[in-house]
C-alpha cells in the first residue's frame, strides 16, 4: 500500500533520512522501532509532507506523493495521529472531531457513529474542551479525529506515550480491532516491546536514519532488541 524508497531528508547541513527504503503491506500492522533520535518521527512527518525531502520515492496506493501537499494526502485517505496528541485544546470535542470530516473522500459531513462505538468516553464529553480531558482521553480523542476522514491507512506515532496503562491496553484492543476486523492498513511508531509484539504484525528497524531490518514480528528476536533497540 505504501512504498518509499531511497528516501533522503536534511535538516539544514544534518542528513537525517539515508536512502531509505520501507514497505507497508496492505491490511497489516507495520511497527516502525528503534532508540530515541533515530529518525522515526522525521520519516512520520516526511510521509505526510510536513517535512521537505530532498530525493527518493512515497507510493500510495500508486499515486506519488514526492510533491502532494498535506492536504492532498489526507485527501488520498492518511489518518495521521502525531507523537503528543496535538489536539485543539479550546475546541470541544466534537468541534476536534469535526476537524477531519472535509478531507473525507465520500463528502459525508457528519462524524460517524462509529468513532462513538469505539470510543463511548469522546460521546460523553462532546461538550467538554480538549484541554480539559486527561491524557488518555485527548489521545483517544486524537485517533478519532484521524478516523473521521475515513482513512485508508492510519499512520500513528508513539500512541502510548504517557498514557495510564488501562488505557495503553485499550488502544491497543482498538488497533487490533481496526487493522483485524476492519482491514485499516497500520503504521505505527512504538516503543514499548510488549504493546508493538501484541499488535504488529511485520517490523521496521531505524538506526541512524536508516532502515537496519525488515521482518515478521514472530522473528524480532532479542539480538536485534539488544543491538538497536535497548537503551
């Protein structure tokens, strides 16, 4: 569903991305792992084309998208849920929530119901300011409001960052719902081992802006652990 090769990015004269290269099949969880600083966000952020690129390739679905602005490519169906949430904190809810719906391909201008069968807490505060739900409520808030645009592949960066761990597991249980039940093609940035074994179905490994390995879940075994991702 989603190709990229020899993807290279700068920041200023700091080559961040090498010639990188990733594949994300379609109806699979892909987690993409490594340490802090290794280029995971800058390629999440490279994908939605909030970041310039310098050279290489991104096909969606077979639509290149080296020079689609963030726009077009919500447009092409992209849920993209960003490290920190960054929902709208003096909107409510609901007006969070309809952020998303004139990026939806069908037109359809209501949020779905849906999104409320997932998420029963959004429904009971859609009245409520973003900025005054707790962490895991805004976080669930942020993975509605991607879903809105009914999107072909969500793209979510560090979803259990900071989160309580009852609610860790209820995204989890929401993931695997999607990408299982549903068919929503996964990427996802994810550090913590147990949650990316419990959801992931393939691997992609960054070190130092460069993808080090590729693989099933089944076989990230703890030499590759030890070597790139333990801290």
């Amino acid at each position: 569903m989603l190709k990229i090769e020899q993807l290279n990015q700068f920041y200023g004269e700091s080559h961040t991305l090498w010639d990188l290269d990733l594949d994300v099949p379609e109806g699979q969880c892909t987690i993409l792992m490594g340490r802090n600083g290794v280029g995971k966000t800058t390629l999440l952020q490279c994908i939605m084309g909030l970041l310039p690129l310098q050279s290489g390739s991104i096909n969606f679905t077979g639509t290149e998208l080296m020079k689609a602005s963030a726009e077009k490519r919500a447009n092409l169906g992209i849920g993209y849920v960003p490290q920190g949430r960054q929902i709208f904190p003096a909107l409510t809810v609901e007006e969070n929530l309809q952020i998303g719906l004139p990026a939806r391909r069908d037109k359809v201008r209501k949020v779905p119901e849906f999104i409320y069968e997932l998420f029963p807490v959004l429904k009971e505060m859609l009245g409520r300011r973003g900025g005054d739900l707790s962490g895991g409520q805004q976080q669930q808030l942020a993975i509605g409001r991607a879903l809105v645009l009914d999107p072909r592949l969500l793209i979510l960066d560090e979803p259990t960052e900071g989160i309580q761990p009852n609610i860790v597991h209820e995204i989890g249980d929401i993931i695997r719902k999607l990408n299982q039940e549903i068919g929503l093609t996964v990427l996802l940035v994810e550090q913590k081992l147990p949650f990316a074994r419990r959801i992931g179905d393939r691997f992609v490994i960054l070190d130092r802006g460069r993808s080090v390995a590729s693989d099933v879940m089944d076989n990230l075994n703890d030499e590759l652990v030890k070597e790139y991702l333990t801290v």
